[in-house]
C-alpha cells in the first residue's frame, strides 16, 4: 500500500493526459482500480498458494491440516479486500483531485 501510494505523485501527470485526452472520471477511477488490483491480486494468490503447499508438511503432525481453513482465508480475503479498497480511494484522492 505504502509503495503504491509513494507513486502516486508521479502519476499525476500521466492521469492529467489522459484527463485532457477526453477520459471521464469513471474510466479513471476504473482504470486506477484495475492497476492497483493487478498489485494486489498476485501476491495474495501466492500467499493462499504457499500456505495450501506448506500444510502438506504437516500432515504427519497434524491428522487433518486442512480441516476448518476456510475460516483464515475468509478473514484474510475480507481484511486484504478492506485493505485494497483504502488504498484504491487514497490514491484515487491523490491523482484525481477536482478539475
């Protein structure tokens, strides 16, 4: 989030072009939460990737490792899209000020 909202200054420029190429505030913004989504989408697939793999290393501790792991990538799918959401309307509010 913090990386991402660091470049948002000097992405101003680039927004106000396109502004000026006669794109609407709603391409905009969509085009602002599709970036900022292909930022977030991979890291989460390899996070929920890694821990699904690693849990085969506990299948000799544990009798059933995956049992109940809904609940975690629930939590973890609501907080990261809360997370996605704040960073989505933060750096929509640094490039798109009014015109």
């Amino acid at each position: 989030m913090f990386k991402v909202l660091s470049g948002a200054n000097g992405d101003k420029p680039r927004y106000r072009m396109l502004w000026k190429m006669g794109a609407g505030q709603g391409m905009l913004k969509a085009s602002i939460a599709k970036e900022i989504a292909a930022l977030f989408v991979l890291p989460a697939i390899l996070g929920v990737s890694d821990v699904l793999f690693g849990l085969q290393f506990f299948k000799k501790l544990l009798p059933n490792p995956y049992q109940g792991i809904w609940m975690p990538f629930t939590i973890f799918g609501v907080l990261y899209l809360g997370y996605y959401l704040l960073t989505v309307v933060l750096y929509q509010r640094i490039v798109l000020k009014k015109r």
